[in-house]
C-alpha cells in the first residue's frame, strides 16, 4: 500500500473515546468538552447520542497536548495502524 492506512482492529467504543477525550482535556463535564473543542454543548450531546465521535475531535485533543502517545496509545487494541 502507498502511504499511511487507517484499519480497524478492535475499534474502541464511543464511550472509552468519549471518556478519554475528557479526561485529555481535563473536562468535567460535556459542556467543558464542548468548549475545548470550540463545537456547542449540542454537538457533544449529538455525536453520544448518534454513537459517533468525530475523528476531527481526536485529532484536535492529540495535537493540543504534549504527547500523542497519550490519546493513542490507551486505547490498546484500536484507532491507527501505519
């Protein structure tokens, strides 16, 4: 294959993603995660609701912290295989 790949092993479920994306950032609540993230309160309501969690959210947190490894790398059968 030509470049990086995405494949899917054992996808981590939208809450474990969710919960780490709160913890990442420090938020208390879904609110604190909206305001991080600069989405609404509504679009974090949504994306639980529809089961969903934007990648675009992931990357946002893993490139405003210090490691990358910490957002990844927890989750230990999932997101990203190069």
């Amino acid at each position: 294959m030509f470049g990086c790949r995405f494949c899917l092993m054992e996808a981590a479920t939208y809450e474990a993603v969710l919960r780490r994306l709160m913890s990442a950032t420090n938020s208390q609540s879904e609110a604190a995660l909206a305001s991080r993230l600069g989405v609404s309160s509504q679009a974090v309501y949504n994306a639980r609701k529809k089961k969903q969690i934007p990648a675009n959210w992931i990357f946002e947190v893993a490139f405003s912290i210090t490691s990358l490894r910490y957002v990844y790398l927890s989750f230990k059968k999932s997101i990203l295989c190069f």
